[in-house]
C-alpha cells in the first residue's frame, strides 16, 4: 500500500469525516472507496465506448430482426 497526500477543500473534508462517521469507517477508507468507484466507471465508459466503435447497424439490424414479434408477458406491462 502507498500513501499519498491531498490537499482538500475544508467543506469537503468536512462531509468526508461526517460520512465516514456514519458508515462506520475511515476517511481514509472513504475515500479510498469512493476512488475506487470512480475509477470503475470511467473503466466501464471506456470498455462501452471500445464496444459501440466496433458495433454496425447492419450486424444491430441482423440481430433484431431475429427477435420475434410478441406482445410481452403480463409481468413485463407494469
């Protein structure tokens, strides 16, 4: 593990305690956390943007076309 120094805005490190708090953890483990999550999503952002730039709409039109023409289950109109 490495460490590494912020510099935070005090309303920020403020919530950041207050949170920490509640959940019963660190602010260290918070923002750790809260990194994590972060970094997450802008993996998946990438991943479905690598996805969509290989996609065609002729291979989207092929695949829907195969889906057959029924109304949907009771369960599925709520």
């Amino acid at each position: 593990m490495s460490a590494l120094s912020i510099r935070l805005p005090e309303s920020l490190h403020k919530n950041a305690k207050i949170f920490a708090l509640q959940e019963g953890i660190s602010v260290n483990q918070l923002i750790s956390t809260a990194l994590a999550e972060k970094l997450s999503a802008l993996a998946t952002q990438d991943y479905l943007e690598q996805r969509a730039a290989r996609g065609s709409r002729g291979a989207f039109d092929l695949a829907i076309g195969q889906v057959p023409d029924a109304e949907p289950d009771a369960v599925d109109r709520k």
